[in-house]
C-alpha cells in the first residue's frame, strides 16, 4: 500500500515538472506575447520620461525665478540702505564757511527747510516739510521713491521751528540709517552721553537741541504726538514727557523755551514709538564727536557692478545655462533611444 501511494506521488510530481516545462516552452514560443508586453513597458517608460523631463523643467523655471527675486530683492535692498545713508547727503549739509551745496539742495526740493544733526549718531540729514504727513513717508529728499523716505517735520508746524512742540518723523531702520539709532538711546548709559544736537534752518540761526527725556509710547498717544498750539497745554505736556519717560534728566524750563520730538517706529510691540525729546535754544552745543566715516569697502565693489548692468549680466547667464541644459537633455535623450533601440534589437535576435 506504501509502495503504491509513493509510485502515485512521484508521478503526479513528474506530470506537474511536464506541465510546467510545456507551460514555458509554449510561452518562449509565442512571441507575439513577448512583443506585446514589451511595447507596452515601452509606452511606460516613454511617459514616466516625458513627466520626468517636465518635472525637471517646472523645477529649473521656478529655481530661476527664485534666484531672479533673491538677486532682486538683494540689489533693492542695497539700493534702499544707500540712499537712506546720511554719507549720501553729507555733501549738502550746512557749512558756516560754504554754505552753496545747502543752496542747491534747496533750489532741487523747496521743501527742504532745514537740517537736523545729532551728536554722536548718524541722525545727520537734511529736513523736509510737505502739506501732508504722508508726502515723504516713500519719497526721498531728491524726489525719488525710496521705501526709506525722509526726515520731515510735521506739516501742522512752523517750519521754522518756533511752535512750542515741533515733531520731526523719520523712519526706523536698519543698519543706523535714517531714525535707526534712535533704537540706542534705549541704553541708558548711551542716553547720558547723548545730551545733544542741532537744527540748521533755512534763513535763521540755527538751534540747538538739548536732550531730556526718552519716551517708548504708542502711535495713539496724541497728547505727545500731536503738536501743541495753546499755552495752556505746555505743562501738561512736560508733565506728561516725565511722567512716562524711560530716562530722563532735569533741566530748567523757561516760559519761551520749545521742545522738538523726534519720533520712529518701535517694532517690538504694535504700533510703538521711540521718542527723544529735546529742548530748543538759541545755544548751539560744541559737537565732542568725532565719529569717523567708515567706508564700506563692498558696498562700493556693489556700486560699481550696478554700473555694467550685473541684473542684466545675471540673467543672460542664467538663459545660457538653460541653452547648456537644454541642449544637454536632448543629447541624453537621444543616447538613450538609441541605447534602448539596440537593446530591444539584442533581444528579439535571442528570441
């Protein structure tokens, strides 16, 4: 019985191996089938190409753009900071021993009504007065659009400084430019060294300022940041000045003695506002100063490759390196047609 169901196992395993060799051989020997399969992966492998090459294509474009707006934004960026530099004005500031450059300052912007200069710092440029406050928030001293704007007094003042409460705007920014340093006095052992500076006008003697109070406020706060018109509103205003100061000082208050405020945005909290305070007399304070001009060495190689056009230099480079590119897909993709041709040639002569 043994003998028979082993006898039995090994045939049917026997017709099993014959039934599988016949299965292979007949697929060996139709093909037809093999062909078919074999288009098929080709038509396969021809899309995922195809999507591959455009995937590639959509990446390349948009890493294009992106490096066409970060050059962009780099050269604006370079573009605003110099402008708003006060180095960029130095040459029409106020000279008691030559004072044309101020003159032609003045016949290129009538607005230009004086000059404010604050020891120690670089807040040195030129003053503007327009009949808005919102006239050179974009607008340079020159009349170019510049996100770093300009010194202006408020369009409410005289503009020869004789209200009780003039207020000059200016910018907060980076890199001590325009209002920037404004962020310094924040430390009081910067406030006490800072005591003073001065204010240039146009036709009149100049002013000086004496420094007493630094003040982080809100936009909101129109008690200090609206100019005040009445007698009545002096004392409380200094009140006020004091009363919320960071650091101040005492000085002495006579009846016919004005203040300047100057006032820039504070990015730390919403809406914020540094402001400085100073009083205005006829005194002009000895500037101990003498902070020496670095020159910025990129800065001026910067200059200079504005000058080939580097943007448009840039940008042919990078059409080049597109063409290269282009041209290099085309070959490799002939190479491998012809790679995959002889291949499916080899093996259709082993079939």
């Amino acid at each position: 019985m043994k003998k028979e169901n082993e006898n039995s196992f090994i045939i049917s395993s026997d017709r099993k191996e014959d039934d599988l060799s016949k299965g292979v051989n007949s697929s060996l020997d139709s093909p037809k089938d093999l062909t078919a399969l074999t288009n098929h992966q080709k038509k396969k492998l021809r899309n995922i190409r195809k999507a591959s090459r455009a995937l590639d294509y959509i990446i390349l474009i948009l890493s294009l753009i992106a490096l066409f707006i970060g050059a962009y934004a780099f050269w604006d960026t370079h573009q605003v900071m110099e402008i708003a530099s006060s180095e960029e004005y130095a040459v029409y500031k106020p000279d008691s021993r030559k004072n044309l450059t101020f003159e032609e300052l003045k016949n290129k912007n009538p607005d230009v009504i004086g000059w404010i200069d604050i020891y120690g710092t670089k807040i040195d440029y030129p003053i503007v007065q327009a009949k808005n406050n919102s006239e050179y928030l974009n607008k340079t001293v020159l009349g170019e659009f510049s996100t770093a704007g300009s010194i202006f007094l408020d369009h409410r003042n005289q503009k020869d400084f004789t209200d009780f409460q003039n207020i000059v705007y200016g910018h907060y920014m980076a890199e001590r430019k325009m209002f920037g340093d404004m962020e310094l006095f924040k430390d009081k052992g910067f406030f006490e060294a800072h005591r003073y500076g001065v204010i240039h006008r146009d036709g009149e003697k100049s002013l000086g300022i004496e420094f007493f109070a630094f003040i982080k406020t809100v936009g909101t706060d129109q008690l200090i940041l609206s100019p005040a018109k009445m007698q009545a509103d002096k004392k409380d205003l200094v009140d006020r000045i004091y009363n919320n100061a960071t650091y101040s000082r005492k000085i002495d208050f006579k009846e016919s003695d004005d203040i300047v405020i100057l006032d820039t945005c504070d990015l730390s909290i919403t809406n914020g506002r540094y402001i400085l305070v100073g009083k205005l007399s006829g005194k002009v304070y000895e500037n101990t100063f003498k902070e020496k001009v670095s020159i910025n060495k990129f800065s001026k190689l910067l200059k200079k490759v504005y000058k080939f056009d580097a943007l448009i230099s840039l940008l042919i480079l990078w059409i080049l390196l597109v063409v290269i590119y282009l041209v290099y897909e085309n070959i490799r993709r002939k190479n491998k047609g012809e790679e995959a041709k002889t291949n499916v040639q080899n093996n259709e002569k082993q079939i």
